[in-house]
C-alpha cells in the first residue's frame, strides 16, 4: 500500500498528469458511448435494461476510464525518467481497455464489440450481461498501476536479470528465484483472458436480472387516458390470429432444438410455470388458434424464437444474417442465446422445415418482415438478430404456411409486437392519440412498425415529441429482454 501511494503522489504531484488522465478518461467514455449506440439508443438502454444493470455499467464504465487515464500517466512518467518497464504492463493496459469497452453495451440488443472476440450471444452470454468483465478490467487496471508505482516509487528495485532477452538473436529464458516474480504481471493478464472466456461457460444459475420483465403490471397506470391506451395495445383478452399452432411443439421437441426439462425451469424460475395447456401445445400440439394475451407473451416469445431459429427458410441462410454475420452468425443474440436446446444452438439453425414454405409464402415472409421494426435495435425482422427478430419471423412463418395475407400479417406484427414492447407501444399510440387523433385500432399496421416509428431511433423520435409537447405520461412497467 505505501508503495502504491508514493508512486501515484509522485506521478499526479505534476499537472500534467491530472491533464492528461482527464483527458484520456473522457476520450475512452465517450470511446464507449459510440460503441453503445452502434447496437442501441440512449433512451433504448434505460428502458431496456433494469435499474441496477444500467447504473452498474455507467459507473465501471467511469471508473474503468479513470483508471486506464491513470495508467498511461504512470507509464508516460516511467518513460519520463527512463526507467525500465515491463511490456506486460502496457498489454495489461490495452486488454483492460480491450475488454472493459467491448463488454460496452446493452444487455437487450448487446455490445459492438464482444463479438469479435469470439464471444457467442455478445453479452447475453455472459452471467452478469458484461459487468463482470468491466471489474476484473477494474480490478486488473489497478494491479498495473501498482506495478508501475514501483518502478515510480524507487522503493522497489529494478532487477538487473531479467525473464527473458535476446544474446546473438536468440531468445534466451531464464527462470529461477530471482525473476520469478517477473512473470506475475504476465501471469494476471492470461488469468483475466481465461476468465472471461469462461464466463459465458458457467451454469444458467449463476446469472444476474439485467434485462426488464417482459411482463407489463399496471400499477403505475392511474390516469384514465393511460388505461385506455393500455387496455388497447394489451388488451386483457388478448388478440386471436387465425393461425393455428398445429403440431410445431413436438416437432421442436423431437428434433431437439427445444429441451423440455430446461425450458420448463426457466418458466419455473421465473415465477411463471407453465399451463397445462402450454404444456400440451409443446408435447401434443394443439389445433387452437393462437391468442397472444398478457399471460401469454413470455411463453409466446420463447416458443417461437426456437421455432423461428430452426425452421428452414431463405431468409436466414440467404438473407442479412449470413450477410452481416461474416461468418460468425453463431454471434448473435438470437442465436448464440438459445440457451434451451438439446446441445448447441446453431445446430439446429434453418435446420429442417417444420413448416414447408413455398417459394411464395417465403416472399411474403421476407416482403412483410422486411417492414417491421423493433425498440431494441434498429433492425427489420428480417433481420432477426435479436430473439424478439426471430419470435416474430417464425409467427410470420407459421401464418404465411397456412395461408394468412399481407395485411393480416402486418396486423399481427402490430398486436404481438405492442405486447412483447408495452412501454414503446403505449409511447407509440400516445403519440398518435395526440398527433393525429388516431386510436390504436385506426393506426396502419405498417406505419405503426415502419423504421421512422418503432425502430430504436424511431422510438426515440417518438419519445421526444411526446416530450417537446408535454404530454408524455408514464408506461406501464415494461422490458423486452434479449435472453430466455
């Protein structure tokens, strides 16, 4: 401790130390709002995310930036003085910089970066949606800058013999007594790499609530505009499509890509088992028509995000996951995030047509989903990168099989997605109420799901008009998760 508090009075003890931490501090946060909202908007990730998730990410985001500011002043004051250091340090540096902005993002729509690192689902992978990552770059931050408190310091000595140098050009390693200490910093750094490449590894209890329940309370709805908005877009009946479920359930089931044991826990843990009908329509199927209704929505998500990732179409092994993928479409969060099937989930990617299409139904599937937009991201359910993407694809899928039209396509989009984005859905039909005097009965399905409006950015342009005008009242709870 005395070492690491003489070496860092005597590195900020100059002005331009403070100057330059502050300065590399601001450049690495806003380093990290411009990798955020690659993937997702301001107002997306506070209404995405819990509370304590989106705080948490704010305030290791500062302390990472502070401390990455602080290390390049120490290392910039031992190369001042010309001391010997060692390059471990500096790549301690860099991976803490590496990482903590990769883990930058939203556990919703995910982080720019992770996946690049090989990291499937992005940070729903992850136990704790990235926070991790961001305090062991913390933690592995303030172990370098230790290091070079004690080259800073002189209270330590610089050891003559070194690990590892180079005689004649070759490489030559010494390792006893006296350098073994020197590959400590060597050895924290390949540690914190291991970890975090463990971390999507460790078992599903292990991981934190980062996502809002998709389930909508009405609590918070006193106003009697707000109750009738809501009793509108969520209406407690529910909305009834023609479509049937058929035999879909136990085909998902029989070819594996949903586990019953597992998807019966997750609704177990979640407060919500499931209905014997529920479990009726995944182990017998069910000649019913489909109803999306309060109780509903979470089964609904989950039951055809599983069939929108295996059913077999052009769209997704032709289309703009395989476009943007490049090559590692196992990356996304609607892939690499079914987490309840038997094995592993790209197995089981467009792997069999559970639901033949022909090539017709197969253009309007692509002609409907290229027009409905999602809050969590900026993207088409043509684009099904998120589990909300590839839900919505396979009930497309699932209607244009049995014969439903354009039109009735985009009214269902309209009514399923208001159930699985309450809070975007009342902004949505708030702003038309007021703006053009539309019930949300009235609003064009395809206005209503276009970019302009339910997109992320369409959203957030939503979302200030109501503002600008004063009349924005608050939504019910609401979330829209990208996990199971």
């Amino acid at each position: 401790m005395k070492i690491f508090i003489i070496g860092l009075k005597k590195t900020f003890s100059k002005s331009y130390s403070w100057a330059l931490t502050v300065f590399i501090a601001l450049n690495v946060l806003l380093l990290y709002f411009f990798l955020l909202i690659q993937k997702t908007t301001w107002a997306a990730f506070w209404q995405s995310n819990t509370a304590f998730y989106s705080w948490s990410q704010i305030v290791l985001s500062i302390v990472n930036a502070v401390l990455i500011g602080a290390s390049v002043s120490m290392l910039f004051e031992v190369i001042k003085e010309k001391k010997k250091t060692s390059r471990t340090s500096f790549l301690q540096t860099f991976a803490s910089l590496l990482f903590s902005a990769a883990a930058t993002g939203c556990s919703v729509c995910s982080a720019f970066l992770l996946p690049l690192l090989g990291i499937a689902a992005s940070l729903t992978a992850l136990p704790f949606g990235g926070l991790e990552i961001k305090l062991l770059s913390a933690l592995l931050l303030i172990y370098t800058i230790y290091e070079y408190a004690k080259i800073t310091s002189g209270l330590c000595k610089i050891p003559k013999e070194k690990v590892a140098s180079f005689k004649e050009g070759q490489l030559e390693l010494k390792i006893n007594r006296k350098t073994l200490s020197q590959l400590r910093p060597l050895a924290f750094l390949i540690i914190f790499v291991v970890i975090v490449y463990a971390l999507p590894r460790l078992p599903k209890t292990w991981r934190l609530q980062t996502q809002r329940k998709i389930m909508p309370t009405t609590a918070d709805i006193k106003q009697s505009q707000s109750a009738g908005i809501f009793a509108q877009i969520n209406p407690p009946e529910g909305y009834e499509m023609k479509t049937k479920y058929n035999d879909i359930g136990p085909s998902m089931l029989e070819m594996g890509v949903i586990d019953l044991d597992k998807f019966k826990q997750t609704y177990e843990k979640s407060g919500q088992p499931l209905t014997k009908e529920q479990i009726d329509i995944l182990t017998k199927g069910s000649n019913k028509k489909i109803i999306i209704t309060p109780d509903n929505s979470y089964f609904l998500l989950n039951f055809f995000w599983a069939f929108g990732l295996a059913n077999q179409t052009r769209i997704l092994t032709e289309g703009d996951m395989i476009k943007y993928g490049e090559g590692q479409t196992g990356n996304f969060a609607s892939t690499g995030g079914w987490t309840l099937a038997k094995g592993d989930s790209m197995q089981y990617y467009s792997k069999k047509a559970i639901v033949p299409l022909t090539k017709v139904q197969e253009d309007l599937v692509n002609k409907v989903a290229s027009g409905v937009y999602r809050p969590c991201c900026g993207n088409s359910t043509a684009f099904p990168d998120c589990n909300h993407g590839m839900a919505l694809l396979g009930v497309f899928e699932l209607m244009a099989a049995q014969g439903a039209t354009e039109s009735e396509m985009f009214q269902a989009g309209k009514h399923i997605n208001s159930f699985w984005f309450p809070g975007t859905a009342f902004d949505t039909a708030l702003y038309f109420k007021n703006k053009d005097g539309k019930e949300f009965k009235d609003i064009d399905p395809k206005v209503y799901l276009s970019k302009d409006i339910f997109s992320a950015f369409g959203a957030q342009t939503v979302k200030k008009w109501l503002i600008d005008k004063g009349i924005q009242e608050k939504p019910p709870a609401q979330g829209g998760g990208c996990g199971v």
